[in-house]
C-alpha cells in the first residue's frame, strides 16, 4: 500500500492529471452586495456567451463583460514539464444549466500528441473580500469596509449552472509532459449546456519549446508557505491528528507539494502565531516536568505531523518555530500534581532561558534519533535583534550544528549564524551581502508583509502580483519567498476570506478539500519562470553567449517595485514572457 502511494505522488510530481478531487460537500456563495444593473444585461440575448480573456483580470460577477470582441482563440508558449494556463469567461443573461467545458488532445501537424488528461477544467468561484483600507494590519471590523465578491476559489467539476444575469470564469490548465516533443500543438476547447441548440468551440495552441523545466521537487525555487494542521481539524469538525483528520489534510498538503513547497511548519514553543485563527497551533512538543525535577518531551504529534508532511514530499526542512513575543506561555504537564500549569516568561529571563535550553536539548536528542537533525531548523520570526541574539546563543548552546534561520529585519552581524534570512520585499539586502551569502551557501528570501498594499497576495490583489513573486526573487537575488499563511482557515472558508485582523486572503491562498485559487496558479506560474531564469542564466554562462545573457539581465531590470507603482504588474510580466519563452 506505501509504495502505490509513493507512486501516486511520484506521478503528481512529474506532470500526470490528477484525478477529480472528492469534495466533502457543496456549497453556495454569499449574496452578492453589490446590485446588478439588469438594464445592462438587456442585450445579453443569447442562452450563453463565451470568450478566452486575460488571466490578469478578475470579472465582476454581475457585471456584463466590457469586452471589444469574443475571443474564441488562445495560445501560449511552454517549456516541456511546464504547466501552462489560461482563464475563459462565460456570461448569461438568461440562466443556462449544466454547462459544461471539454478540452480535446492537443496535436502537432507530425501526430505528436498532449494527452487530455494532462488538461483541467475548473470552474471559479467567488469567495467574500474586504479592502485594504487604512492599515492592514490593525484589527477590523467588517462593517467598516466595503464587501464584495470576488473570484478565486478553483474548482474542479463536472459542470455548472450559470444564474441569470451572472458571470462565470473558468481557469483552464495545461500540464506539458516533460517527454512531449517540441513544436505547436493544436486542440479544441468545447462548451456545452442545457438547451443549446450547438455547442461552442474554440482552439487552442501550445507551443512547447525544447527546453525542459525540471520536475516540481527539484526546483530550486525555496517555497515556504506556512501551513496549519488545526484549521482543516475544525473545519471538519474531526479530532485533530485522527484518521479522519489525516485524510483531510491530504488533498491540501499535496496541492502544497505540487507548488513546489519545501519546509514543514513546526511550532516547538506557544505563541509563535499571533493572529486568532491561528489559536490551536501552539506547540507541537507535550513538555512534563517529572517528579525528580527532570523533564521529558512527548514528540507524538510533533513526529504524525512531520512524518505525514514526509510522504507528500515536502522534505527539505522542518522549520522549528519559537515564539517572539516579550511575554511567552510555557505550558507543561506537572506529575507532582498531576496537573497542566502554565507559566508566563519575560523573554529576557532566565527561566525563560533555561526552558528554551531544555526544550531544545531534548528536540536536538529526538531529532538525531529520527535522522532528521540535519533538516531541521530553529527559526523565529520579527523579534528584533537582542531576542534573535538570545535564540542563536541557546541554540549554539545546546548543538553547534543546528541551523537557524528569520524573518524580520536583516541584521548584518548575525549574518554567520543565521542559514535563511527572509526579509520584507521593500528592504532589500545590498549586493555585497546577497554575494557573502550566495558564497557561504546561506539562503536569502523575501516576505509580503501585511504593511504592504502592492505587490501582494490579498483576494483584491491583482492576479498578476502572484506571478510576480518568482520574477522579483530573479531580478533581485532572492532564494525564494515565505509566505506566513498558507491554509489558516475561518469557518466559512469558502465562501468569506475576511479576517478579524488582516486584509483578506492574507491567511488564505488555498482552500479545504484541495481546491486551489488563482492566486496560487499564478504564484506557480511566476515560480516557474523563476527555475527557466536560473536554466537560462546558467547555459548562457557556460556557453558564453554575452548577447542573450545581457537580453535576460536587461528584462530583469524591469521588474522593480517602483516600475510596478506607474505600470500594471500584468502588463510587466506578460512582457517579461514573452521575452523569456523567446529564448
């Protein structure tokens, strides 16, 4: 049984169709706030129109699409290994049931073929948004901010019914096999419905270049979106860490896995995360002082969690999370009175101190235990520099071979210490540093902070910002990008991403059962382009060709985030592609 489970994440991995997700259980949208101008949908006289439109805009769902024309062609170029993809857009002014998108085989002149099973349809849904407004990062109450509807939620069906006077886009996906030949493939995309009297049809054509973009788990492309076991607990309302909860759990951590995550989110201390949603995630070590004043560490759920997130993949680091906070919980189960107590810890005390020391013993004897010490790393999160300090200090303490890593603020002198700086895209590190690093075999990635409004990933964002992530780590040096929510779910996940203290989507980007969202697409998307850079780059050095390396460098000096405040983030990387896919 584990080896036809390996063999289907192998298959995940290299680009072969996923089956249709089971889905636990329907769901309906939210009213839409806003009205609908029915006197503009008076001319939608047909039962269903249809049209291919960029993936970078997202379509109201009441309102008529202001389009110049039907688009009823598409074409994109690929690497082989790539997934590529596209959004069409469907509206009615009447209502139509049972709608339903086809994507035949895609076939070169020479009988070359791109299987349709290598090809998705799914059907967007609209979840609940707020605004950025003032400050993102303060508290919110929803009254406060205007509501609406917007589209991200993918989901993978059979068909749809499309409401009167409605919109529905539909995100259509190619996965190229790594061993498809090179040239342009042609296919049809066919739209069918209740009471059509013919169908819809429309091409398509990918056209594959020779290069080949390695399989997701060898991208060099650090991802590390922080993710939460307990949101799918609740969710489903299942005991947290039950069989009912692994099964869950799956369908998301290997949508995780088939985005090119690398770090499984370990909290080892309470109050790593701050926000309400994430309550439930507090440490994963059960700490018990015994009576003899020694303790011990139970690692039961500490090893499911890390062991389940193993077979999916995701195994380049388990990231051990302390908290930062000034005040910090310590909770233990006391066998001298047979009792949980708690404890509050100044963070520069010495208590706090010594069970840091002692908790990180014990996790360092455990880990070499399991094998796993050498992928493990302690890490802390916008401490400022004295309680980072603190952290390598008792961490070299207690093993000079465990790695750290960060995310806040860069401090140059802890640069030997730290293995993986993550630091706000708006502070980039000088070159010199970036070099010393690269050199050192240390890892440089960037954060989005809440404080940011653009680029980001909030459901309002632009589509195309998600992309942009992989493009700005290119063009400034970067490993790759952390994330600090990837599934912190509220109890209406599917239909209302607001948060009581974030713009929404910030603690969301996939959904339950597996469901991805536009916004993860196209982070993928910009992650790609990421690992063709560095392919290209690397050729272009060994092979001397000057002209084509200074092109890509020259591209790359576009993607800034001043040039991003003046120009649409779609139209720079849809010039970007171009280029890129051109060399």
């Amino acid at each position: 049984m584990k080896r036809i489970f390996s063999l289907l994440i192998l298959l995940s991995f290299i680009g072969i169709a996923i089956a249709q997700p089971q889905y636990h259980k329907d769901y309906n949208e939210l009213s839409n706030p806003k009205k609908t101008n029915a006197n503009a949908w008076v001319k939608v006289a047909r039962p269903l129109y249809a049209s291919f439109v960029s993936k970078d805009v997202r379509f109201a769902k009441e309102i008529v699409p202001n389009l110049p024309r039907e688009v009823n062609f598409w074409g994109e170029t690929g690497w082989r290994g790539e997934r590529l993809s596209a959004q069409l857009l469907l509206w009615s002014g009447v209502g139509v049931n049972e709608v339903k998108v086809r994507i035949s085989d895609l076939e070169t002149s020479k009988g070359d073929k791109i299987s349709a099973e290598n090809l998705t349809v799914g059907f967007v849904r609209y979840v609940m948004s707020d605004t950025y407004g003032k400050d993102g990062c303060s508290p919110r109450r929803t009254r406060d901010f205007d509501s609406t509807l917007v589209a991200d939620v993918i989901e993978l069906k059979s068909s749809v019914n499309i409401k009167a006077k409605t919109v529905q886009p539909v995100w259509l996906t190619f996965n190229i096999p790594a061993e498809a030949q090179s040239g342009k493939y042609k296919g049809f995309v066919t739209i069918t419905a209740k009471g059509l009297t013919a169908p819809i049809t429309f091409t398509a054509n990918v056209f594959v270049r020779e290069h080949i973009l390695p399989s997701v788990a060898n991208w060099s492309f650090d991802l590390d979106m922080w993710q939460n076991p307990y949101a799918v607990a609740h969710y489903h309302n299942v005991a947290p860490w039950s069989k009912a909860h692994l099964d869950a759990m799956r369908p998301v951590m290997e949508l995780l896995a088939q985005s090119g995550q690398k770090n499984i989110t370990v909290p080892i201390t309470n109050g790593v995360f701050e926000d309400p949603s994430l309550s439930d995630f507090e440490s994963m070590l059960t700490l018990t002082k015994r009576v003899d004043d020694s303790w011990s560490i139970d690692f039961t759920k500490f090893d499911m969690w890390v062991e389940f997130m193993l077979q999916l993949g995701i195994s380049k680091e388990i990231t051990c999370y302390v908290g930062s906070a000034q005040v910090q919980n310590m909770s233990y189960f006391d066998q001298a009175s047979n009792s949980v107590k708690t404890a509050d810890l100044q963070f520069d005390s010495k208590e706090y101190s010594e069970y840091l020391k002692v908790t990180l013993g014990l996790l360092v004897d455990h880990l070499k235990e399991k094998g796993w010490m050498d992928k493990t790393r302690i890490c802390i999160k916008e401490s400022g520099k004295e309680r980072l300090r603190r952290v390598i200090s008792t961490t070299i303490k207690v093993d000079s071979t465990m790695q750290l890593c960060y995310l806040g603020n860069y401090f140059p002198d802890t640069e030997a210490n730290v293995a993986r700086y993550s630091i706000s895209q708006s502070l980039p590190v000088a070159a010199k540093q970036t070099t010393i690093r690269t050199e050192a075999g240390r890892e440089l990635c960037f954060y989005q902070p809440c404080g940011d409004v653009h680029p980001n990933t909030y459901i309002f964002s632009p589509a195309a910002e998600a992309a942009w992530i992989g493009w700005y780590a290119a063009a400034n040096g970067f490993d790759g990008y952390t994330r600090q929510h990837y599934n912190s779910w509220g109890k209406r996940p599917l239909q209302d991403v607001r948060s009581p203290r974030r713009p929404a989507g910030y603690t969301v980007l996939a959904y339950p059962d597996g469901r991805t969202s536009i916004r993860l697409e196209r982070l993928v998307e910009g992650i790609q382009d990421f690992e063709k850079i560095k392919i290209l780059q690397q050729k272009f050095e060994q092979t001397g060709n000057v002209v084509q390396r200074e092109k890509l460098q020259k591209m790359l000096k576009t993607i800034t985030l001043e040039n991003i405040k003046t120009r649409p983030s779609g139209e720079l990387i849809d010039e970007a592609r171009i280029m890129l896919n051109s060399l």
